[in-house]
C-alpha cells in the first residue's frame, strides 16, 4: 500500500511540474540490414 501511494504522489508531483521525470534512453536492436552493409574484417 505504501508503495502504491509514493507512486501516485509521485506522478502527481511530475504531473504537476514539480519534478521532472527521467527520460527513457533509447535500445538499438541490431538488425541484417546493418550488418550487410559493414564490409567484412579479415
């Protein structure tokens, strides 16, 4: 319960601009196509 409530109070607090929420970092997810277009190392 207690957990839940500092949760709330806390979106509360960046709702109402008193607190700025972190911000998300982006995940690169490596995909074929980049690594079709590295030339390959001997």
């Amino acid at each position: 319960m207690k957990a839940r409530l500092n949760y709330v109070m806390w979106r509360l607090a960046v709702a109402l601009g008193l607190i700025e929420a972190p911000r998300m970092q982006p995940i690169r997810v490596p995909t074929e196509r980049t690594d079709a277009s590295r030339p390959r190392r001997r």
